[in-house]
C-alpha cells in the first residue's frame, strides 16, 4: 500500500485548496459577468421601491382669497382580511365608529384576499378611534380628501370632486386639469417589513394650481340667505340669483335652490345638484319687455312720451285675446314699460318690427350661450321670425315663446347698467401657483355693443320709473335709486297650454341707477303668490342694500388702507 | 512573497466589503430615524391643514349665522333709533379712522356683521 509522504501530502492539501480557489473564482466571475444583473435586479426590488406621488389638488378661494374648496389630508382604511382573528367582533366594532352596515364589513373581512378597502377617506376622529383599538390587520393609508368647510356655499358654482380627486361637477370639473396637478414618482429604500424607509424623488409631483374667483363670500352669503327666506316665505319649489358686476360681467354671486351639500354630494339627488342659473331654461315673461323697449328706442321709432292705447285691457291679436294684468287706457312708452302693460308693448313691437326684434334679442345674448366658464350652459329658445306663428308678435316681445337663462337675463340687464355692452360673464379671476403668484389671469370680455350709451341712459331712466311708481316698488331702496323690471310668467303644462296655477316669478335690476356696481337677475319657480314684483323684488331690495353697504364699506376700508400705506415711511 | 501578496489583497478587499457593509447599515439606521421625523412631520403638517380647515369652517357666514340664531334667541338688528349715522369722514380723517379700524382688528363678528361696523366706530363727538 501506497502511503504518500508528508511533502505529498502537503502539496496534495495545498493544490485542494487552489482548486477550490479557482472554482471559487470561476464562480464569482460567473455571478459577476452573467448574473450580475439579474442579482442586481432581485436586490433592488427587495430593497427599494417606487411610488406614485400624488400631487396637491389647487384650492379655490374667493376674490378676498377666503377658502372655498381645500384638501384635508384623511385616512383611508384598509384590511388584510387573513390577518384579522376575530371577524365578527371586528366587523361590529368597525360598524359602529364608521357608521356602515355590519353584513357588509364581515362580508369584506371574510374575504380571501391580502387587501380590501373597508372604508376610505373617513375622517381624523374615527380614524383615531380605530387605531386605539389596535386591531391586527387593520391599516391605514394617508390620502387626501376634497372639502368644502362653507359647505352649502356656494356649491353649484364649485361643484364637487370625487374619491379619487378628480373633477365631477362646476368649477372642479372644468379646471380639473389646471387643479389636478401632475403625478410625481418618488423612489424609496424599504426594509423587510416593506416600509418606506428613505425616498428620493425621482420626477417630482406638480402641485395642481389655485382658482381665485370673482365670486365675493359676503355677497354670495347675503345673496343664498336672502334667496332661502324668501323661497321659505312664498313656498317656491326652486329658485335661482345671480349677481354681476356690470362693467366688468365678473359674476360676484350665483345661487340655487335647492342646494346640496358638497361634503356629502352623495345624499343629494341630481336636481339638487343642478345648476339651474345656467342649465334651466324658462319662459322670462315681462322682464324680456326690456329687449323690445331697447330695440324701440335704439331705432328710434318710439320716444318716451308718445301715447299708446292700451284696449281697457283686451286685445286681439290673431285668434287670441291678450290682457293685462291691470285695465289700462292712453300710457306713454315710459308708463308702458313701468306698468308692464302686454297691450302697449304688443303695440310697440309691431311698429318695431319682427325682424328688427329678433336681431336684438340676438343681440343681447338670447338664444345663445355666453362662454361662461362652466360646463351645461344652455342657448335658450329664440326662434327666427320666417317660424313665428300669427300671435308670435303678440307673444315674444312680452317674453313668450322664447326661453332664457337667469345668467342671459343678468347678462341683459348689464347691458342697460353699463351703458350698452354685453360682456362676457366669467366666475374665475385668476389661476394663481402655491404662493399666489398669478399664472393665467382672466381680464373683461365685450362681446359687442348691443345698444348706444344714449339708448342706456334713456332706458335707465324708464326702468328707474318701473322701481319708482310701476310693478317694481318692492325694490325700492331708501336714499338709493335702482333700476329693475318685474316678470310674472305662466309656466307651460305638460299638454302644451299655459297653466293657471304655475307660475314664474322674477326680477332684474341694478343699482346704483346712477354708477350702477350691482345687477342682478332673481327668478322664482312657482313661487306662492306668484307676482315677481311681489316675491323677487323685495330680495333684489335687501340683497342690494346690504351688497352695496358691504361693497362701499369695502372700499372705503382700502382706500384708506392704501393712503396709509402711502405715508409710511 | 507571492502568498502573502495574495492574502494582502484579499484582505484589502475584504475591509473594503466590510466598511461597504457597514455604509449601507448605516445608511439603513439613519433611514429609520429619518423615517420617524418624516412621520411625525407628516402627523404635525396633517394637524395643520385640518386645523386650518376646521379655522375655514368657524369662520364660515353661514355657520356663524346658524350657531348666532339657534344659541342667542334674543339677538336682534340694533333698531334705527340705535344708530349713529355719520357723516361721510374727510380725506385727513381717514388716516385716523384706518387706526381704529385696525385696532378694532379682523374680528369674526366684525367681519360677518360689517353693516354695523359704521354705527359700531361711531364716537361721540364725531
């Protein structure tokens, strides 16, 4: 038998381990050329991670740049349903805090499945309770939740967004793209629990934008308060109001009732929701007589003393009687319009002509939408005289047959304000960065001049006499003179005839007469009585009123402000 | 010579495996301290926005308006027989008034009821 000596045996040792050096070499060359990075690659999905960053969505402000619409940051919660021990207990505690059913919760906490949403975006308390209760399997995810902390608001002009942030309704909708932001993607360190340990962002998120908007708090505030006694006192079944600024036609307040609550858009019903300033159409009854008036004049057929005789009340036209409201007999053109006579404007229309009158009812906006910056506005009806039957000279100049928006009749009634120019009417000022620095601004719009500033003056004067001694006396304001026009219109019946009982109540005016800063359009939706001079008018009066004193004292408190600002040293 | 060269070597780029170890531990460890100040800043920045938001919703009219009807039944408009009226201030006068003004501050009740505020700065005298 062989037995090696020890020098062999050494050598034999010493030649192992290089054998097994080389082959470790191999190895490790191996792994370095070839797998390297597939290694790398299992590494650095164990150990970091990359995340969508959700950006901030803008928040919109009033013009005095008061919260309307913030993110609140909220907890989501979640389960790991194989995790939870105890399903029963849990499902009836969690009912009972998140106020959800209790079938439901044990139906998604019996769930095979290692995630499922049990409620999201609930709010701080409730999540405060559920984490003392320490439950295991139960977690939380940070998101953001959209609120609006003036809840009702101002709510149809803002709209809502929904669970994901996204633009639903109003304003949110149609900036949704300058408030939404862009999404970012950060890349983050984790340990072996799967936390989040260090990030580093590797494509910023882009915060979404602010509104600031023309919308004034104080006056949408007054106007909605104003609107809500009134619908309570003449048991309306719906009403709208808008508020302009009549030089500029930047829109200072626009409600509706019914209104809904955007923190909980979810419980109201879609009429509710409607925006019916801009997405309802009526029949405006008198308050069109302003068109008519307007045309007349502009083409000088008429002026403000000649006679018209009014038929004691009763005229024929085709093979329809017509009749006032109240029997009149000789009225000039100014008493004409102040007694809201359909007689002496009926009259006055067919020496106008039917042409002429569908120009300017073009002209001032009708039938056509206004660009306002809100999606569902409508056009209107305003059919062209070639499909006028024989009583439409009858109908349409006293606001018949053609249909109109209460931002159209706002809109109209600042042509007169201003002077003759319709203006585009628009809700959002500005679109302002994190630090209020303006990125987009929206200045005045005129679309066109609708009638000469002599024309306005004129009809100023007449519509100051409607306030004065006619139909609108409700709107008069002490030491203020204010322009406006009543409007009591028949609905129309499902059968196509007009009714009897339902009614449309309205008014339009601006004040001061003189420098006007306001105008307004106020309309009632069967209301009870149904008289616009008798249920819209008195809230054109108190919404004026107490506009006017904000707006002044508002003013006022600047100027000086500013004066002082001058003489600091 | 050749041996000790070799052992050397692999001992340099052991140290160097070593203290890369040691980096990324480290690095782990500042991560966790990192990862706590990062949540509580979130938890303090979270508090902030709902308390601004709860700040909105107090200062809201309609709410203001609400809790003034629902919990002071007695409240009432002041009566005309109440009030002072004055008479439109001079330019030299504003100044003066911009301190009172300001000294009465940005109250809530001053801000929701700004139609008392020219009976509310009236002075005897004025």
């Amino acid at each position: 038998m062989y037995i090696p000596t020890k020098s062999v045996r050494k050598h034999l040792i010493n030649c192992s381990f290089f054998f097994l050096l080389v082959l470790l070499l191999i190895r490790l060359s191996y792994i370095h050329f070839f797998r390297s990075n597939f290694l790398k690659d299992i590494a650095r999905r164990q150990q970091s991670v990359f995340v969508e960053v959700e950006p901030v969505r803008g928040a919109i402000l009033d013009r005095n740049l008061s919260a309307l619409a913030v993110n609140v940051p909220a907890d989501s919660l979640y389960a790991v349903p194989k995790e939870i021990k105890q399903k029963e207990k849990t499902a009836r505690l969690l009912a009972n805090i998140l106020q959800l059913d209790y079938s439901f919760l044990k139906e998604r906490l019996s769930r095979d499945k290692s995630f499922i949403w049990l409620s999201r975006k609930i709010s701080p308390e409730q999540s405060k309770t559920i984490r003392k209760l320490n439950i295991e399997g139960l977690g939380f995810i940070r998101e953001s939740k959209r609120s609006y902390p003036k809840n009702i608001l101002c709510s149809h002009v803002l709209g809502v967004a929904g669970l994901d942030n996204i633009g639903l309704e109003g304003l949110e909708l149609f900036y949704n793209q300058e408030l939404s932001g862009k999404k970012g993607w950060s890349l983050y360190l984790r340990d072996a629990r799967q936390r989040k340990l260090i990030g580093t962002n590797f494509l910023p998120a882009k915060d979404g934008f602010s509104l600031v908007l023309n919308i004034d708090e104080v006056i949408q505030f007054i106007a909605e308060t104003e609107l809500d006694k009134a619908l309570k006192k003449f048991h309306a079944k719906g009403a709208s109001i808008v508020l302009l600024d009549p030089n500029s036609g930047r829109i200072l307040a626009m409600a509706n009732r019914p209104t809904y609550n955007p923190n909980d858009f979810k419980a109201s019903s879609a009429a509710a929701r409607r925006n019916r300033a801009i997405c309802d159409f009526f029949e405006p009854g008198s308050v069109f007589k302003i068109v008519t008036a307007s045309a007349a004049l502009e083409e000088k057929k008429v002026a403000e003393n000649d006679k018209f005789f009014c038929e004691n009340g009763e005229y024929r036209v085709a093979n329809h009687i017509l009749h006032d409201h109240t029997p009149h007999g000789w009225l000039s053109f100014t008493e004409v319009i102040a007694q809201s006579s359909n007689i002496g404007v009926t009259k006055i229309a067919k020496i106008v002509g039917a042409e002429i009158l569908y120009r300017y009812i073009n002209l001032f906006g009708f039938g056509k939408t206004l660009g306002v910056d809100l999606y569902g506005e409508v056009k209107g009806v305003n059919k062209p005289p070639s499909v006028w039957s024989k009583t439409s000279i009858a109908a349409v100049p006293i606001g018949q047959e053609v249909t109109v928006t209460a931002l159209q009749l706002a809109s109209a009634i600042s042509v007169i304000a201003n002077g003759g120019l319709l203006m585009q009417p628009f809700i959002v000022d500005s679109i302002v960065d994190e630090n209020n620095n303006p990125i987009r601004k929206n200045y005045p719009q005129i679309l066109r001049r609708v009638i000469s500033q002599s024309t306005a003056e004129r009809l100023k004067k007449i519509l100051v006499e409607v306030v004065e001694s006619g139909t609108g006396k409700l709107a008069k304001v002490d030491y203020l003179k204010v322009a406006g026009k009543t409007g009591t219109a028949q609905k129309v019946e499902e059968n196509g005839t007009y009714s009897h009982s339902k009614f449309t109540a309205s008014f339009i005016g601006f004040a001061p007469a003189d420098r006007p800063q306001i105008a307004m359009a106020i309309i009632f939706d069967e209301p009870h009585p149904y008289y616009g001079g008798v249920v819209a008018a008195p809230v054109f009066k108190e919404v004026a009123t107490k506009s006017l004193r904000y707006l002044n004292s508002r003013y006022y408190i600047s100027e000086v402000s500013y004066e002082t600002k001058k003489g600091t040293p | 010579m050749k041996l000790t060269k070799a052992f050397s070597i692999i001992a340099t780029v052991n140290i160097f495996a070593l203290l890369i170890v040691y980096q990324r531990t480290e690095i782990t460890k500042f991560s966790y301290k990192n990862k706590k100040s990062e949540d509580s800043l979130a938890q303090l920045m979270d508090r902030r926005d709902y308390l601004k938001f709860r700040i909105e919703y107090c200062k809201s009219l309609d709410r203001i308006n609400d809790q003034l009807f629902a919990e002071v039944s007695n409240f009432q408009l002041p009566g005309e027989a109440q009030i002072v009226m004055l008479n439109k201030p001079q330019a030299s006068q504003k100044k003066a008034d911009l301190a009172k003004v300001s000294n009465k501050g940005t109250g809530l009740l001053s801000k929701t009821f700004f139609w008392l505020e020219p009976e509310a700065q009236a002075e005897p005298g004025e």
